[in-house]
C-alpha cells in the first residue's frame, strides 16, 4: 500500500509514525538525520492538502511524561526545516492534541508528544495495545507509516493502529526498502558486510543470515575483542562476552568450509583506560597484553594497518553493507579506524550502505555528507533484522514483507 493507494488527502487529517527518535544532549539534537529523512513524505502530504499529524517515540520512557524525552526540541528543528509553523502537542491523545488537531488547515502539522509516554503503546498485552491505537484512530482519518526504524517494533502505531485506519506506507520505507532489497536479491559482488559496535551478541542474527551470502565480512569495533579471544589471543581488558565463544568459533569455522572470508584485525589500538585523553599504543593483535600496560590495557579501535586493509577490502567490492564503529569514535584518538571505513565507503564503486543507528552517527560526527554514501539508513535494529531475513510486524502489516 503506497501513498497514492489513499486516495485524495485534501483536507483530511492523516497521521504519520515517523522516527523522530534522535539523539539529544541537554536538549539539543546532535544529529537531525531522522528529521530530515522524515520530510519527502511530510512535504508530499502538505502539497496534498492532508492535515499533517506527526508521531513518534523518543527514547525508552516508562510509559509515563518524562520531560527529558519530550519530543519539543523535535517539532521545532521539523519547524526550521519545513520552513513552516509546526505546532506542538503537550499530549498525545489528551486534550492538547485534540485541540491542536482540530485547529489544524488544510496543510496544516502538529507533532503530538511522545507515544511512549502512554503505557499502552509498548505493552505486550495485545488489548492494552489495540486499546491505545484506537484512542490514536479517533485523531485521524488515514495512517501513512514511514518510521522505517521503529518497523521490527509491534507496537501500538506501528503495528495495532494500522489494522484500524485506512493505511500506507510512505516515501523513507519505500526507499529504504528499494536498498535494503538490493543487498539481499542478487547484490553485485564481491559483497563485503562491515560489522563493529560493542556486541557479539547484537549481530549474531545477522551474521548466521549473512554466512552464506557475502563473501566477506570485516570485524572491527568492540566485538572484535571476543573474535580475538576465540581464536586463542589473550584481549587484555578490553570488552569481551565470555558466554559468545563457542558461537563465535563455530561461525570462524562455518566461514572456512564456505569459503567465506572473516577478516579480523591483525594490529589495534590499546589504551590505558576508557577515556578521551587515555595513553595509548598500537600492538599486533596477537600481543595486546605486550604494550606498557599490560593485561590492564583496553583495546579501543582498530590499528592503522588493519584500517587499510579494511578500507582496500570495502574499495574493492561492489556491494558494502556497514554496520558499527570500528572504535570508541566519540573520542577523537580513538576514531581513526570509523574514520578509514567511513571514508572507503565513499569510494565503493557501487552500492555502499552505512546501517543506521551508531554508524550514521558517526559518519556525521566525523564530518561526512549524507549524500556521499549510496544511502544511510535511518534504522538501526530495523536494518539488521530486515537482513537477518526476519518478518517485520510494521511491514507485514502494510502488506510490504
Ligand atoms: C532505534 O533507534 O533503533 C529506533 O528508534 C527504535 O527504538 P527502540 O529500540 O527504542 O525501539
């Protein structure tokens, strides 16, 4: 069901579940990527004539007002990047969003507060769910779904209130499926998938979906660490899941009988502690309890010669998918290894996808455009199950899975 499947909009009230979950600090958005990936569709159903009335979750409210994840700061950067008044409801089914809504013109948008301050939006309890997304139906008359991030999420509008309202889905999952498809029906090879971040055990799904249709995946970030140490080396005190081990050997194994290539470091970067200005040494990464530091040291990027060969790998391939920073970006003496990956990825002669959520935001922090990437996606976990070949209740609904 696509946006012209609903028919004319003018003057109707239709509400939109965006994503406008963004990172914020003391109330300042760090990084508006999922504002701005809101607004094809915003824009469409404006020039249509539609009542806009925009949704989402921020964070993980208890299902209860908490003012530090209002979605204020929200509407007001939706406001300058419209470049239109966009009011802003201290509800979300209360009487401020009744109000706002049925002040709304034709063209006209609201942002309602926050979804999961109402408990019954993430309940597992099927009525409680059904219960929230009929008092969210009375607000509109149609429901266009584009939080392609909150997709892999059954909850109350995401999944329940699309059974109730007329419904399609809009422009960002549209897009973000045409790509997302890409990488899974026949990618041009080679295919290299890029995978870093703290956990092992985040992408064990999709690297058991993905053994037997890449021909090469990358290890780099926090995880490499449980890599490393199943393979015998001894990691220091650097990040480590004890408990992935044995399922960690058996991927390593399951790649050499398909002939599937996981390239682990070969040098990283070790620290004296977990902070920004932390001494610091690059070692092999067989000898990580060899620099001054000893069995204390942290291991907190990749090492230089480890990055070119990544960036070389990711160069050479027709088709990359990255999800997860190679090292502790956030620190500047630790983003080196994000930076090279980032930077190949730019340079991929073909289809380079940064895996929303930590990746995306490091891009930007690191200072890269948006548009010098085949196509970041805006979803983090949504992404990774979408590859990790599992049904997503926000698409199934639709009638798009
Ligand atoms: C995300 O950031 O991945 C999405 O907004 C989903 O958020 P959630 O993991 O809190 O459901």
């Amino acid at each position: 069901r696509t946006l012209e499947s609903l028919g004319s909009l003018e003057g109707k009230r239709v509400i939109v579940r965006c994503d406008l979950n963004v990172p914020l600090k003391d109330g300042v958005i760090t990084d508006d990527g999922r504002v701005r990936a809101s607004l094809p569709t915003l824009n469409a159903l404006i020039n249509a004539g539609a009542r806009v009335i925009v949704c989402s979750h921020l964070g993980r409210p208890d299902g209860a007002p908490d003012p530090q994840y209002s979605l204020a700061p929200v509407a007001q950067r939706l406001s300058e990047l419209l470049g239109k008044p966009v009011a802003f409801a201290r509800d979300t089914v209360g009487e401020s969003a009744k109000e706002a809504v049925a002040s709304l013109e034709d063209g006209g948008v609201v942002v309602l507060e926050n979804l999961r301050f109402n408990a019954g939006e993430t309940s597992k309890d099927d009525a409680t769910r059904q219960g929230f997304a009929a008092e969210l139906a009375q607000l509109g008359d149609a429901l266009v779904s584009d939080g392609f991030g909150v997709v892999h999420r059954k909850q109350a509008s995401v999944y329940d209130l699309a059974e109730i309202l007329p419904s399609a889905a809009g422009l960002l999952i549209a897009t973000e499926l045409d790509v997302l498809d890409r990488l899974t029906e026949n990618p041009e090879r080679p295919y290299t998938v890029v995978l870093g971040g703290s956990k092992v055990s985040d992408k064990l799904g999709v690297i058991s979906h993905l053994l037997p249709r890449v021909d090469r995946i990358l290890v780099g970030g926090g995880m490499l660490f449980t890599f490393l140490k199943a393979q015998g080396h001894a990691v220091g005190s650097s990040l480590l899941e004890e408990d992935q081990l044995d399922t960690v050997r058996g991927y390593l194994a399951e790649a050499t009988e398909r002939g599937v290539e996981i390239v682990l470091p070969t040098d990283v970067v070790v620290a004296a502690s977990f902070s920004a200005d932390a001494a610091h040494e690059i070692t092999a990464a067989d000898a990580i309890e060899q620099t001054s530091f000893g069995a204390s040291g942290i291991g907190l990027d990749i090492g230089p010669e480890t990055a070119s060969a990544f960036a070389e790998a990711i160069r050479s391939s027709k088709t990359v998918f990255w999800n997860g920073p190679m090292g502790v970006f956030e620190f500047p003496a630790f983003a080196a290894g994000t930076k090279a990956v980032a930077q190949a990825l730019t340079e991929v002669d073909g289809l380079g996808v940064v895996g929303g959520g930590d990746s995306a935001a490091a891009v930007r922090q690191l200072g890269f455009a948006d548009d010098q990437f085949g196509h970041i996606s805006t979803g983090g976990g949504a992404s990774l199950e979408f590859l990790e070949g599992k049904k997503l209740p926000g698409l199934e609904v639709l009638g798009w899975a």
